[in-house]
C-alpha cells in the first residue's frame, strides 16, 4: 500500500521540522509513504524549513508556489504530484497529529473517505460558535453529512482525486465533494492539539465573507453535476 501525505504551509517555518520527525516515526510503520510538503508562497523560513526537511528525510519532497495562492491551491498542487494509492491531506500548524495517520488507513479498507472529527477541542468560546454557526450552514446547502469539515486530516483512495474541482475553496467543502460522486464516507475521532509555534491565518469574520463565496462555489458546481447527470440519463 503506497501512500502519500500531503501537507500545505503558510509562514510555518518553526512546525517543519518537528512535524517532519513526527512523521518520521509514521514511515518506520508504513515504509510505502511519501509526503508532499507544499509551501504556499510563505514569506518567512518555511522553504527553507522545508528543504532541511528533505535533506534529513528523503521520503519528503518539496513543493514551491512563488506567491500565495490559498491552501486549495496547495492542496492541489499535492494531489497532481501524488502516486500514493491512498492519500492523506493534513494541516502544517501540529493541530493535527500524524499518530492517527495509520488509524484513518486502517478504517480506509472499508470505504472510499475517512474523515477526521477532532476530539476535545480546547478553542475559545466565540471560535467554537463561529465553527457551530459555519457547519450549521454548510450543512444547509450540501447535506454531507460531516461533523467536523474544519478538520484538515482526511484520507482516501486515489480514485477520489478526481472528485475535487480546481475551485477556490475546494479544501473546506472536500467531503461535500466526495458525497456528490457517491463515495462511501466514514468519520473517526483524531485528536486535536493546541498550537505551539506561529499563528492562525483565519479569523472568524475574516473567514465568513470567503467561505460565503466559496459555498456558492460548491452550489454552481453541484447544479452543474446534477444537470449534466440528467442530461446523459
């Protein structure tokens, strides 16, 4: 079973590395598993984090966008490199622990999707009634049926690669995607971790206007879906 990680950054120089030796007591178990280390136009050390990391690790490579293009975009840079025939997406803030890694391939054997539900969240009261109110209206418009959507750990078969437009946005609506091309879904408890090192690029009013627009994304590309299936029927 080959797999591959892939891992976005923004200005996360000081999570490389720690990340990477995390990682690294993750491939002794899966020999097969390489990681894409996608560093989206950062402007602090994250490229060059990123290149000790390659040095010290030889199953990581690295991924270089020139400017920010937002994570959907790294994200997809990662899967056109992927040749893993399962795939994990995970964040690059430590939040999400590489331990579950294996957990979410080993419930992978009986579906398409595994979907991360973070466990024991220790956010601040207005972030967890921001993220309450968000899934209450993605849950509104794509009904897939998803606890936790914030959550960036996910694994799948590479078949389900497809499934994910070139829209900006992808990243947050990735399970609504998948449901609409029929994969069969599973969520698990991962645990979730306070960040050490840098600090959040989202805000909640920051975030509400953009993911707004990107859920009319996700609405034109279902419509579309949907009358193109009619169309052949």
């Amino acid at each position: 079973m080959r797999v591959t990680v892939i891992i976005p950054f923004f200005n996360e120089a000081e999570n490389i590395l720690p990340l990477a030796l995390e990682l690294a007591a993750v491939q002794a178990k899966i020999q097969d598993l390489t990681a894409l280390f996608v560093d989206d136009g950062s402007t602090d050390g994250t490229w060059r984090a990123i290149q000790q990391a390659v040095g010290l690790h030889p199953w990581i490579r690295g991924l270089h966008h020139s400017s920010n293009r937002g994570q959907s975009a790294a994200l997809l840079s990662g899967l056109r490199q992927a040749s893993g025939d399962m795939v994990v997406t995970m964040d690059g803030d430590l939040q999400n622990d590489p331990a579950d890694i294996p957990v979410l391939l080993e419930h992978l054997k009986q579906c398409d999707v595994v979907c991360g539900c973070r466990a024991r969240r220790g956010d601040a009261v207005s972030r967890r009634w921001a993220s309450f109110i968000a899934n209450r209206v993605r849950q509104w418009v794509t009904h897939d049926g998803i606890r936790d959507t914030g959550c960036g750990l996910k694994a799948f078969r590479r078949e389900c690669i497809s499934d994910l437009p070139p829209l900006s946005g992808m990243h947050r609506f990735m399970p609504a995607y998948f449901r609409l091309h029929e994969r069969r879904i599973v969520q698990v408890p991962v645990n979730y971790r306070p960040r050490q090192h840098g600090g959040s690029k989202y805000t909640n009013l920051g975030r509400l206007p953009v993911t707004l627009f990107d859920l009319l994304g996700f609405y034109w590309y279902r419509n579309r879906l949907l009358a193109a299936k009619t169309s052949v029927s």
